[in-house]
C-alpha cells in the first residue's frame, strides 16, 4: 500500500473532522489484512474494531500493544473468556447472561472490563439488541456486576436510505442515552456508540460521540472464506 492510497487520505481527513467534534474513531479492521491496519497505527490511530473472536486474538498478538481493541457485535458467551485478555472494551452486550458471564470471567481474569449495551432499534431488520424492558432491569442490577463497567449503549440503525427512518432511529437510542446517562461508569466519558461508513454523519447529528467505521477506510470487504 502506498502513502497516495485514497483511503488512507480519507482517514486523515476523517480523523480530523471527527476528532474537532469529539467524535471517537474506531476503525473497523475486521477480515483487514495486518499490513493495513499497521499502516494506520502508524498515522496514530489507536482504536480497533472486531467482530470475529479468533480474529482479534490473533491480531491483537502480532499488532503493538498500545491498540485498543474493541470487540462489536454479537458475542457468544462460551467466547468471552478467549476474547477478554485482549479486549479494550465489548460493544454490543445483548443479553443479561451474557453480561453475567463477562463480569463472572472478568473476575476470574482479575480485570475490570468496560461493556457497552447494545440497544435494538432498527426497524426494518432482526437485529441483534435489548428493547428497551430489558435494558432498563440491566441497569437496575448494575450494582450487582464488579468487574464490568457499563460505560454507555451501542445500536445500529436500518440498512435504508430513508434518512429520515434511520435519523428518528438514531434519535430513539440518543433519548435512552441521555436516561441513563449519570450511571453509566467506565474509564471514559458515557459512550454512545451509533454510525457505521453509511450513516455516520446522521448519528452524529443525532449524538453519537463514538463511530464504527470499516468499509469506508479500508475499502470494500472481501468476504470471509
Ligand atoms: C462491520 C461493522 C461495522 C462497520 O461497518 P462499515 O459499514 O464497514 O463501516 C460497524 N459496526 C459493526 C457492529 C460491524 O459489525
């Protein structure tokens, strides 16, 4: 990959135009190739998306230390224990037990986890997520987790270009957001994690002050074989 690759001026441009919102940039590196991901590491970017266990574990082994690896999207329970030593942060908690084995395996590691919830809010598909029932008896039991740290939400909004549709979604999760805004905890300011490539700049609009962002960086996926 050479420096005039238009990704990677795209990135710079971006990580600019986000950082001046406080906006966080994770960059989505799944099915990436390690070069690729190397490369923006060295332009400084230190936050990065997975979604398949084997895959972060075995990035996280190679890349530098420093990375922080956030791992998005649905998680098996019987994989959290391979993916936690290497993990910064898992978005996309969907389920209580789910929570409950992060926080029993956390302990175990001796390490003190920040999670965020994943809210469902898109209409238009099945999505992976809470409503709004069960995130509400998750954070009634907050207390009872100590080593996990629910630092915000996360959703993802319809695949649609009805902005208006995907806008009213991201406002949805925004509103939730700012309910339980004083409890969450974590390391870092309350994350509301909303906005992919397609509709960052509508979450954005909408609040979102962390975005997960692949395709548009490292270019089109290549699907995983
Ligand atoms: C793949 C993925 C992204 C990034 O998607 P792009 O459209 O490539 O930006 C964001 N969030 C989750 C949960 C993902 O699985």
């Amino acid at each position: 990959m050479s420096a005039t690759d238009p990704h990677m001026d795209d990135f710079t441009l971006l990580r600019d135009q986000l950082a001046s919102g406080n906006v966080t940039l994770v960059a989505v590196s799944k099915i990436q190739p390690i070069q690729k991901i190397q490369r923006l590491y060295e332009l400084g970017q230190r936050d990065f998306g997975e979604n398949y266990v084997q895959e972060l574990v075995e990035k996280a082994a190679i890349l530098p230390a420093d990375i922080r690896w956030h791992f998005i999207g649905h998680l098996q329970s019987n994989k959290v224990k391979q993916v936690l030593p290497a993990c910064y942060m898992i978005q996309g908690v969907d389920s209580l037990r789910l929570l409950k084995e992060i926080d029993k395996q956390a302990g175990k590691a001796g390490k003190k986890i920040t999670c965020l919830l994943q809210v469902f809010i898109a209409r238009e598909e099945t999505k992976f997520g809470l409503d709004e029932e069960e995130l509400a008896l998750i954070m009634q039991q907050q207390q009872s987790f100590t080593n996990v740290s629910i630092g915000g939400l996360m959703g993802m909004a319809s695949f649609s270009d009805d902005g208006e549709k995907v806008g009213t979604e991201f406002a949805r999760l925004k509103q939730l957001f700012d309910l339980y805004r004083e409890r969450f905890s974590g390391e870092q300011a309350p994350v509301l994690s909303m906005g992919m490539s397609g509709d960052y700049q509508l979450a954005i609009q909408n609040g979102s002050n962390m975005v997960r962002i692949g395709s548009l960086l490292f270019g089109a996926r290549q699907n995983k074989s």
